[in-house]
C-alpha cells in the first residue's frame, strides 16, 4: 500500500479533504493581522572623523580610500 492509494480508491474523500484544507486555509489567512505602516528600523552607519580645517568632500573621499584598501 502506498500513500496515494486511499485517495485514488476514494475521489469523494480527496475531493472533502481538499475543500476543508482550502476554507481553512482562507479561514486562516483571513485572521492574519497585519499592519498598515509597520515599525520598521533602518539600519544606519556612524562615521566620526575628526580633520581640522578640511570640507565633507575631502573627509569622504578620505574614508572612502582607507575603507577599501587592500592589507
């Protein structure tokens, strides 16, 4: 006996069993809550350089270069 005998001897439980799996289903999707704007927080990065006398443009290409610079 295999799994799928039972339900190819008997079409009318199949044909049952796959309405009360398909209105539970429904039934369920139905009480999921969901929310319309959800709280959600970005991730966000710090960078704290300290340069006297210098502008964003030069700290920023600054970090960029020490960033990716291969060891």
């Amino acid at each position: 006996m295999n799994l799928s005998e039972p339900f190819i001897k008997k079409p009318v439980m199949t044909t049952l069993l796959t309405a009360c799996v398909l209105v539970f289903g429904i039934f369920s999707y139905r009480s999921l809550p969901v929310s319309d704007l959800p709280d959600v927080e970005f991730p966000t990065i710090a960078v704290t350089v300290s340069y006297p006398g210098s502008n964003p443009e030069t700290i920023a290409a600054t970090v960029y270069k020490r960033s990716f610079r291969t060891t």
